[in-house]
C-alpha cells in the first residue's frame, strides 16, 4: 500500500539511524521527501503513527524541527511491500523494490524464499468448483508469442500451448503424426502436398479453423519472416490451392523431405486470418490459436493461460497455467526451496534433492560450436591458424569452468559413437600451451586481436572461450549481437561466431539452416559444393542416407577448421512425484495439457 512506500521512502532518507532512535527534522523538509504539501505531510505522519511505525513530536512553526522516532524495521516493511505486489500480480514491481534493497542481503533472500514458496501446484475452491492452477518461474524475458516472431526457448514452449501445426511429432521424435490434418498425401514428384483438415476445430475466438486459414498462416511467414527460422523452407513453396474448407494443397518448387517435418515446427503454427488482419498489432498483444490453452492476460511480467474447453484433442487437466518471467532474478532464486516446485527444466539439484525428485534425461540436447567468417581479411583466413586456435581451446578446461553433469565434449552434431564411449567422447588428448604458441607463431599469428560474436544468452560461453584460448596467447574481444539481428549482415564483421544448435527431433531442419547460415560467410567454392550437397540431402527419401550425407558436410568442415565443435549439454526435467501425466516435447519442456496432481 502507499502509506508503506512514503514510509520506506523516509526510512531510506535517514538510512544512518536506528530503530529506536530519533531525529530531527523540519516539517518542510519532510514534505519535501514525501512529496506532497504541508497538509498532506501530517496527514502521513499521523497514519504511521497509527501503525505503529514511528512517533513523531511535531512543534509549531514551518522552521521548527520536529522530532522523528523511527519503530519498524524498513526490512520487514519492504519485504511485506514486495509480497503485496505479488499477490497483484505486479512481480517486476516487487523485484524492483526488493533490488532496491542493496544494503540487506536478508531482505533479498526472506524475498526468495517466500517466492519459491508461491509457485508450484495450487488448488482454489469456491463453492463446489476446484480450480487447479500451475505456476512456474521463467528466467526470461518473453518478447513475443507470435510463432513468426519468436526466437527463445520459452517463448517457443509456450507457443506450443497456444496453437497447432497441421502435423506432430510422435513422443520418440521418429515419426510425424496428423494432427489439424487428419490425413494427407503427395504425389510421385514429392512437390505436390494434400492435407485434409479436421472438422468443427475451433480458434480460441469461437471461429472454425478452414483451408483459408492454412494458406493464410504459410503467406504471412514469407511475408513477415522471409529469412527467419526455417525460411528456406516456406520460401521454397510455389503456389497454393484451397478447393474447399478442410482442403489445401500446397506445390513446392523443388522436393524437400523434410517439408513434412517443417509443418511439425511450431513456425509452422496455424493462425487465424481475422485476428491477424483486425487490428496491427493486435495479435502481438493478444495471440489466438487453436492450442489447449488460450491467453488470458500478461501483466507485469505474469503470463497467464487458461484452458480452452473445446479443445480438439480433449480438455485439459489443469485450469490455468502462471508464467512469472524472472529475467533479473538470480539463479539461486530457481533453486531454493525444491519442494515449493513441482516442476522444473534444466535445474542443477543437490544430491538429496536428486533423491526426491524423479528426473528425466532427455534425447535431445544443446550444442555449442564456433564457425569461421571465411570472408573476412585477417588472421583466420589461414587455415593453419585456425588448426592452432581449435587447439587451443583446451576442451578438458572448458569443462571443468562449466563444471555440470549434464555437460561433455562434443564432436559431431550426430551421437553416432555414443555407444561405444557413454561418458561422452573426447578428443585425443590437448596438445600442450607451449606447443599451440609455437604452431600460432609458425602459422604467422602476431597476437592480432580477434573478434568472436555471439548472442547476448551465450556472453558467458564466450567468455570462457576467451580465458582458455588467452593462455595459449590468443587475443579475442567479445562482441554481443541481439538474437533477432544475428542472422543479418552485423555478424559478418567478426572473426569467428558462436552459437548453438538444438539436437532435437527436427535435427535435420536446424543442421540445413545452419550450413545455409554459414553459407553467407563461405569462401565461393565451398559455398557452392555445400549448395549441391544440401540439395541432395533434400531430394533423398532414406533418413539414413541423408545422416551420411549430414556427416559429410560435417566432416569436411571440421578438416577446414571452419567448424570448431565444444561442448552439449543434455536436457533434464525435474518433478516432483506428486505430478502425474507427465509426457514431454521438443526442448524437454513438458505438455500442460496432459499433467495432473495428485
């Protein structure tokens, strides 16, 4: 409430006394903190004396010092501020006011503490109607739940809440099942696609989802992402036809064998045509699908989502989902109090937290690598050099800096020697700082500095990067390029890039987007000879033999030094065995529509 604000506003202005002390002060002097007339002032005073927070002797007269009693604690008074802002849903309000408290690290811990306890699996009753509720911590800022506009993993997670594709991929990631279309079919030519849509499915606006709609979603891609995630793919479709309301048939330029997985893509999600074209910007405020749950508001960093009743592949279990995003929160705030969870992704836990909660360890996983800009004037437009610096990033010191069970070395984006080496293989053993100066003096490296660029999520990453390859008398400065913008030409003025790649069900999707990514920083030749290889990759129908010809590619750039693997770090999610109904998709993240508590 305000009068608390007034009151930790005069307890930070006379910060150096004591409860139980006093101070004098003049009666314009504290109007003047308060920021309010003379007779609002008392008005002030007086309400806090009623709270028992202070005394306050006032004398006559403007120029007179009244005397000051402080009674409570600013922290506890901070800490019940905080708390209130959360009951309103105000989270990044109540963070700040917390943050605020840099001289009191109790405050920022009791905050902590008691918001641990908040989330989690919540049961409200009135009357005779239950609502279940589950809410969770996001570290992240979300910036968009259009699926033409996202670009993190939790605002892809929670996109998948909202809408659906035409098709879905089965549980294992090895088969693509119908989803809004129930069946489809191709012709011998594998370019001409027929999908027969589901009828009576319903936009969370109470509108029918038809062909239009299908046609609509695919246009506004190429229009509003042309080079975005899996751009090659929508833009490679040559013209689309819709003879009625549950058919469309979409002819593609050349044949893809991965279009099919693509559609699987929440990119691929279907939207409504009417919402997207009532109002601009309209559908960036308030997104419509036809997923499980449907958005119900966002307010100071509280995403709330409600289940939609009629849901085609049934209701969900739950009745309403909470995402607090916690961008300036510290990490320890996801880990605290363990059994206030009842799930969480990707947290690292004690080893008796591990004994009480069920893990599971996903087959999917994040990979990290460096490429070369092959384009660029400078020291690593020498293949030696770049040999010498792959060297000396000394893996084995990596991982011990990053120092996480879920984190090994890695080599090859495919885990085709996983077998034979389960505790993640390695390298033959690093080569000594002595000998990488020698080979980096022998190359003709003088200690140019280098510029390696990466996102501003992977600054850390960088920065071991640096210290590792430092010892070996490398120099790199670390340049951060937002993730919507990394794509474009600004990345191009770096030496050497660092990024990651999901190693996920849709593999095959992400693996060609990156090679036509380092397409744009290849010297002529071999940006040519990897064009034909991609190509052939998608005109052949044998998974297996596209993974040969994914290795090749791979294997040719690794000799080039032009792809320098480091590390992948596994997907782990963490619950509580209280939660039942537990199935997981693509990024480990699991599905709000099927869990329930007991």
């Amino acid at each position: 409430m305000k009068i608390r604000r007034h009151y930790l506003t005069l307890r930070r202005a006379y910060a150096h006394v004591q409860e139980g002390a006093s101070v004098e002060a003049t009666t314009q002097e504290l109007a003047e903190l308060l920021a309010c007339t003379h007779r609002n002032m008392v008005m002030l005073l007086k309400r806090m004396q009623q709270e028992e927070w202070l005394q306050w002797q006032p004398k006559r007269g403007r120029g007179n010092r009244s005397l000051l009693t402080f009674i409570a604690g600013a922290d506890a008074l901070m800490l019940q501020e905080a708390q209130e802002l959360v009951h309103k849903q105000d989270l990044q309000g109540a963070l700040a006011i917390v943050q605020s408290a840099q001289q009191s690290a109790s405050v920022q811990v009791r905050f902590q503490q008691w918001l641990a306890g908040q989330f989690g699996f919540h049961s409200e009753v009135q009357g005779n109607r239950r609502t279940d509720i589950l809410r969770f911590p996001l570290p992240q800022t979300i910036h968009s739940l259009d699926p033409a506009a996202i670009h993190y993993t939790g605002e892809s997670h929670l996109v998948n809440q909202l809408f659906d594709g035409l098709v879905r991929m089965d549980a294992k990631g090895e088969s693509i099942l119908p989803h809004l279309a129930h069946a489809w079919e191709v012709d011998e030519s594998r370019t001409l696609w027929t999908f027969y849509l589901r009828k009576g499915v319903l936009f969370h606006n109470g509108r029918e989802l038809s062909s239009s709609d299908v046609k609509y979603s695919l246009e506004r891609l190429r229009e509003l992402a042309p080079s975005g995630l899996h751009g090659w793919v929508y833009a490679g479709i040559a013209s689309m036809e819709t003879p009625d309301d549950t058919t469309i048939r979409i002819r593609l330029a050349e044949r893809n064998e991965v279009f099919l997985s693509f559609l699987a893509t929440n990119r691929a999600s279907i939207v409504p045509q009417d919402a997207c074209d009532a109002e601009t910007g309209q559908f960036l405020e308030n997104p419509v699908g036809t997923g499980p749950f449907k958005l119900a508001g966002h307010e100071q960093g509280v995403w709330v989502l409600e289940a939609f009743a009629p849901y085609f592949q049934g209701r969900a279990f739950l009745d309403r989902v909470e995402i607090w995003t916690l961008e300036e929160a510290e990490d320890r705030l996801m880990a605290p109090e363990l059994a206030s969870f009842q799930l969480m992704h990707n947290v690292r836990m004690s080893e008796t937290a591990s004994e009480q909660w069920q893990q599971v360890r996903q087959s999917g996983m994040t990979c990290k690598f460096i490429t070369v800009n092959e384009l660029k004037h400078g020291p690593l437009a020498n293949p030696s050099i770049r040999e010498a610096i792959d060297l000396a990033i000394n893996r084995e010191r990596l991982l011990e800096l990053l120092s996480g069970d879920v984190i090994e070395e890695g080599i090859s984006f495919w885990l085709h020697q996983e077998s034979a080496t389960p505790d993640g293989m390695k390298q033959s053993d690093p080569t000594s700082v002595a000998e990488i100066r020698v080979l980096l003096a022998e190359a003709g490296y003088n200690g140019e500095k280098l510029v390696l660029a990466t996102i501003p999520q992977y600054e850390s990453d960088a920065a071991l990067i640096k210290q590792v390859c430092a010892a070996a008398g490398v120099a790199i400065e670390i340049r951060l390029i937002a993730a919507e913008e990394f794509k474009g030409k600004s990345r191009l003025e770096a030496d050497f890039l660092l990024f990651a790649i999901m190693l996920d069900e849709h593999r095959e999707l992400r693996l060609v987007d990156l090679y036509k990514s380092m397409q744009q920083h290849m010297l002529p030749a071999m940006y040519r000879a990897l064009d034909d290889q991609l190509q052939s990759i998608l005109s052949e129908a044998d998974p297996q033999q596209r993974k040969a010809l994914f290795l090749q590619i791979e294997e040719e750039l690794k000799r080039a030094h032009s792809l320098i693997f480091l590390y992948r770090k596994h997907l782990k999610t963490a619950f509580h065995p209280s939660v039942r109904g537990i199935s997981l998709e693509s990024l480990g993240w699991v599905r709000f529509r099927d869990i329930w508590f007991t």
